[in-house]
C-alpha cells in the first residue's frame, strides 16, 4: 500500500463540550447549540481547497443536527459532499455511554446516524466514527450491520487515556458529574495500524469484514497526533510529533469541528474557560492547520477515509508496522 493520509473532522457540537465538563447547554451564547455544525464544515472545506490543488476530506456529522433538510447543519454539510468529501456517521445523538446501551438501543443509535445522514446529502455513509472513542463489539457489529464499510474510532493512545482517567476522577471528587466515561484498558494495547478487527474484541486483529482505521499515535510514546494539539501545542513540538508521526506509513489526521472555531462562535462565556482550546483566536488555529496540512500533502498521498479503506481491501492490509 502507499503512503495514504486522511484528514478528517468530528462535528461534536459545543453541547457536548459542556456535558463533558458537567455543564448544562444553557452556559452557551446565542446560536451556540448548531454552531459547530453550521460553520465548521464550510471553514475546513475552504482550508482543504487552500492546499495545492485541493484536498480531500471526511466530514463525521452527528444525526441530530440534521433533523430536518431544511436545518442549516443539513445544507452546510450538502455543499460539503457536493464538493468532493466524505460524510461519515458520528451516530445519531453522540452519547458518550453508547456502549453501555443496551444492544437494540446500540442499533439504533448507529442506523439513525445513517440514516440522518442519507436524508441530509442523498448518499448513505460508509464509515463510523463512535463517540468519545470508544468501541465495544456490540457497536463495531452494528456498524457492521448497518451496512459501514469502515469503523475509525480506535485510538489507542497512552497519555490520553491516563489524562482522562485522571481529569474523570477529580471531576467526581469535585462533584461534578462529566457525561463521558472511561474505555477498557484493552484498547492501550489496540493496533496503531489498519487492521481487520476480531469478533469478539474490537481491539485486537481478526477476521471482520470491515476495517478498523485508527486514529493516529506516535510511534513507540503513542502520543496522540489530534487537530486540538496540532492547533494549540507549541510550534515546536508540533513539529517534533509530526517528525515521529510521518514515519508511520498510514495517517489518520482527526481533527474537531472547535478546531476551526472559538469563543466568538456562540460558546458563551463559561465554556472557554474549561474547554481552553476555545479560548485561542480560530484564525490562528486554522493557520497552524493549514501549515500542517501542506507538509502532510508533501509527503503523503491524501485520500477520503472510505477511499483508504477501500485500498486496504484491495491490497489486503497495510505495509508491516514500523
Ligand atoms: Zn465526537
């Protein structure tokens, strides 16, 4: 297989920022709710189209935002897939808990998220993305199910989980009750690369017939290589993590709707002060985006996350794993 990299984009509303934070949606500004959905799929599509002659990307939308044809999100994310990129399924309602739903419950989270998704731009999406990153084989087998080609919610990364592990217990002692939940260790030991997921654990190889693109870590630290740091961490060591990171054969570049947006974006006054990344003016994020994506451009061959998967299939995995 070549060197492939994909950018791709996870459209978690500001709601959902705050429930992680233990905070209820009235702390948003006006126009907060739709906010990330409405503006940030226009800002990356015209980032992308910035980049030599274009590049593509996938856009995970969220089936809630999406309620009707006529909602702003659903037309933002039209013009999006008529310029060229993928929409993936980000499930309907983007609960933090959906694995520990009960199965029925798991379906239907996931097959709304299609189908919201179908209704908004005419095409049914190929590839899921779970929410909070977490996967489970009842959820990996209804993305199967429900006709996903690909899953991309693997994140195998070893100073993040220890992060929010750490910041999930003192926000308990604190008394503040965060929506989003831990995963199973099993998943600091999860593949880095492409791989064919087993059945009975999404985490580790097997024979599924479906391919499990992880987001990507850098070699041997597993340091996750996200849009947020990317944005916010200091220049140099951005450029340290890129140098690490561009030795892996396959990228899988996870960027967030807030990646392209701050606090002027309706997130109120509250938000900014927990979720820090808000705080940093959008221009210079998007800025440090767009010197980032040129360099991937220089050394990789960018594609959609179902166009990757789809060579994978054809080439039957990945060069070996470095
Ligand atoms: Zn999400």
């Amino acid at each position: 297989m070549e060197r492939l990299a994909c950018i791709n984009v996870d459209l978690d509303g500001l709601g959902h920022y705050a429930a992680i934070h233990g905070l209820p949606d009235s702390v948003l500004g006006p126009g907060g709710a739709d906010a990330v959905a409405r503006l940030a799929p226009g800002r990356l599509c015209e980032l992308l189209a910035g980049v030599g002659s274009g590049l593509p990307g996938t856009f995970f939308a969220i089936g809630e935002d999406l309620a009707s044809r006529e909602a702003p999100a659903a037309s933002a994310l039209r013009t999006v897939a008529a310029s060229g990129h993928e929409i993936g399924n980000h499930t309907l309602r983007h609960r933090y808990d959906l694995v520990r739903l009960p199965e029925a419950a798991i379906v239907s989270e996931v097959r709304g998220g299609a189908e919201a998704v179908a209704a908004a731009v005419g095409v049914r999406p190929v590839g899921f993305r779970a929410p909070g990153y977490t996967l489970s084989r009842a959820l990996l087998a209804a993305a199967l199910e429900t006709g996903h080609r690909y899953d991309s919610s693997t994140y195998p990364a070893v100073p993040y989980y220890l992060a929010k592990a750490a910041i999930l217990g003192a926000q308990r002692v604190a008394g503040r009750r965060s929506r989003a939940i831990l995963d199973r260790p099993r998943v600091l030991v999860a593949p880095a690369e492409p791989y064919r997921p087993s059945r009975s654990e999404p985490y580790a190889r097997g024979d599924l017939p479906i391919w499990e693109l992880p987001v990507t870590t850098a070699p041997w630290t597993r340091f996750p290589f996200i849009g947020t740091f990317v944005a916010t961490l200091p220049g140099p060591a951005v450029d340290a993590l890129y140098r690490q990171v561009r030795r892996r054969p396959f990228l899988n570049l996870e960027l967030h709707g807030v990646d392209l947006m701050d606090a002027s974006d309706g997130a109120g006054e509250r938000l900014p002060r927990v979720q820090r990344d808000l705080a940093v003016p959008a221009s210079r994020k998007i800025e440090r985006l767009r010197a980032l994506f040129s360099r991937i451009a220089a050394d990789y061959e960018v594609v959609t996350l179902a166009e990757a998967a789809e060579r994978l299939a054809r080439s039957g995995g990945p060069p070996s794993v470095l």
